[in-house]
C-alpha cells in the first residue's frame, strides 16, 4: 500500500480535524486491492430487491468483484449461487425471468433451484460420477428492509446484530412495505469512494441539485444523525415550503414524516428513505477509477397509483444525472499532481464521511496490522 494513502489515513480519529484523504486514496490500484480484500469480500453486498423476484422459479442475475451471481426463489425461499456452470464455466442464465431449473446452454447440465445438478447428459451413470459434487455454490444471503444483501467469502457476521443501533432510526418507515418501482444497473468512471461519499453528504446539495434537490432538501437544513461501527446517517430536512411526500405509514413520527433519512451500511449500501418513497444504490468497484452501481426507487403501494412512483423515478434519474457529470469532473480533477485533499465542511454536511475515514482506518490498516 502507498506510503501517502497510509500516512493519511493513519491520522483519522475522532477528536482529529476533518480532512479529506489525498487524491491517491481515490485512485491508487493498492487501495483498491486492500478494500476488496478486507472490506467487499468479507462483508454485505446488496444485490437487489426481495420484491424483484416475488414468485417461485423468478431470478435476476448480476456480477458483483467479476464474480457471476444468480439469485433465485426457490419454495425454501431466496437463494444466492454460483451463476457458472460446473462442468466447463458457462454462465447459466443472463438477464432476469423465471424458470423451473437453471439449463446450462452449452452442454445442458441441468440445476434446481437450490444448486443441485439434476441432469448431466451421457454422464449420469457413468462410473464415478456423483451429481452431488457438482452442485453449484452458495452464498450467505439476508434481508434487511427488502432488500437482499450477500457476503461472498463466507466469514461476515450476521447483517441484523451490526444495524441494531440504525434500526429504530429507519423501522417506521417500513421499507420492507415498498415496492420497486425502478432497478437498473450502470457503470460509472468514478472511484466507488467518491460516489459512496456524495450520496452520503449534504454539503453539494444547494450548489449541485439547485433545480432538483435544493427546492426539497437544501443543504442549510442537513443535520448529522448518529452512527456505528458499520454505518453512518444523516437527516436531510424537508424546506418548510415542501409538500411532495407528506403520504407516510401510520407509525411514523411528525419529523419523521418532514425529512429523508440516509443512511450508510458499509462498505457499500447508500439508501435515502424517505416517508412514501426510498432512493437506494449498491455501489462495487470495477477498478480505481470505475464503479458499478445497481441503483434503484422504491414506493409505497398507494404511489403507483396515477403515476406518482413513475415521478420518483425520473426525478431519481435526473438528480442521479447532475451527481455523475460532477463526479467525472472531480474524478479527472484528482488526476492533477497540485490536487489535495481540503478541510471537510462541519459535521451536519460532511460529517459521514469522516465517520467513514474511521470505518476505513479500522479495516484497512488495523485489520492489516493484526493479520
């Protein structure tokens, strides 16, 4: 690891003063290698939604650390496998559908839903070959909200127990009562730390989404909300003048029902939960300079009524648009060799990211030093 990245970091404490990590940290190829290592593949991914395969036999598909991935349902419930064949590594199914077994389309080795090898042509009774070494890996899988979360290498701590604490902040928002009403995959030329940071602070909000954001949720009105070892929020309060989302459930406090509530489950998972409506990306990096992320809107069951969840959806769309021109800018800008990392804003606008730099400290250089 770079000597520059490690220096800085080293330096992050709670009573130290924010500062942004140098623009190596956001483009070094070392980095990169330490935070799949210690942070992506030991912990929770988001992979989708539990309502985006609703019936037995749906599944979707998605390639997360260049590792095929399928989801399917199956009567035990949701399952994450391998999406490789076992026989000679063809991925078994692209896109999204329902099926009552996985049929590989190079030599028709056949799966369950489950991952077992049911059929392989002219070898099921050859001598030696057991069907039930074939069958296809699986991953730990949970739901947290709706949403469903993997861990790749098998070693994380269950989901529920880390968010305890961020529970009650989000727990009468019901988000597990939504429905999807836009999922889609896009890959950015940004370093998945600076997209993770922007999603997660207030401080561009008045500046950058000045027709879009700012009307809703100015920047003046962003409060720090509490955080853990894994996550980090903020509240971003509705202007007084706002009305577009006063629908909220029943269990729902007055302020609550007034403003967003972002939240961070790291290394990855950002979410904007608003009262009728939630804003939600899984961002996994594709290299130092390039992040794929798997974005989506969720609605209450009432806003798909006359086209209102089909709004929050193109709004989503058009502030997502304004935050990917300004990330390619700044990405190219870190390139500069006069580029620094500057003081960050006061807490209620950039204090999760320094509640992130000591998430970071904890997994890359103290894990690194105790391994």
């Amino acid at each position: 690891m770079t000597r520059l990245w490690r220096d800085a970091l080293s330096t992050v404490s709670p009573g130290a003063r924010p500062v942004a990590m140098p623009p190596t940290f956001y483009r070094d190829p070392s980095v990169l290698e330490a935070e799949i290592e210690r942070l992506f593949l030991p912990g929770w991914i988001c992979l989708c939604r539990a309502d985006e395969i609703p019936e037995t036999g749906d599944f979707l598909t998605r390639e997360v650390l260049d590792e095929p991935l399928v989801v399917t349902r199956s009567k035990q419930g949701i399952r994450v496998l391998s999406n490789v064949c076992r026989h000679r590594g063809s991925r078994l199914v692209h896109g999204s559908g329902s099926v009552k077994r996985l049929l590989c389309p190079y030599h028709a080795w056949t799966y369950d839903l489950e991952g077992r090898l049911v059929r392989a042509p002219l070898l099921d009774d050859q001598p030696g070959f057991e069907k039930t070494s074939c069958a296809l890996p699986s991953f730990p899988v949970t739901e947290w909200m709706g949403w469903v979360f993997v861990n790749l290498d098998g070693t994380a701590e269950p989901l529920a127990p880390l968010l305890t604490d961020l529970d009650p902040l989000v727990r009468n928002h019901h988000a597990e009562e939504m429905r999807t009403a836009h999922a889609e995959t896009e890959t950015w030329e940004v370093n998945w730390k600076g997209l993770a940071e922007n999603f997660m602070e207030g401080y561009h909000l008045s500046q950058v989404h000045l027709k879009t954001l700012h009307p809703m949720t100015p920047t003046k009105l962003c409060r720090k909300g509490p955080h853990g070892p894994d996550f980090t929020t903020y509240k971003a309060h509705y202007d007084p003048g706002f009305r577009g989302r006063t629908e909220a459930h029943a269990d729902m406090t007055e302020e609550e029902r007034a403003l967003s509530m972002m939240v961070w489950i790291y290394p990855g998972f950002v979410a904007a939960i608003s009262p009728n409506s939630a804003v939600y990306m899984s961002l996994t990096p594709e290299g130092p300079e390039c992040v794929q992320t798997r974005w989506g809107v969720i609605a209450r069951e009432t806003t798909f009524e006359g086209g209102e969840a089909d709004a929050r959806a193109a709004f989503a769309t058009a502030f997502n648009a304004e935050d990917k021109a300004r990330l390619i800018d700044m990405q190219k800008g870190l390139r500069s060799r006069f580029a620094t990392g500057g003081p960050l804003a006061p807490a209620d606008y950039e204090g999760t990211i320094w509640d992130f730099y000591q998430y970071l400290k904890h997994r890359l250089l103290s894990q690194a030093a105790s391994g």
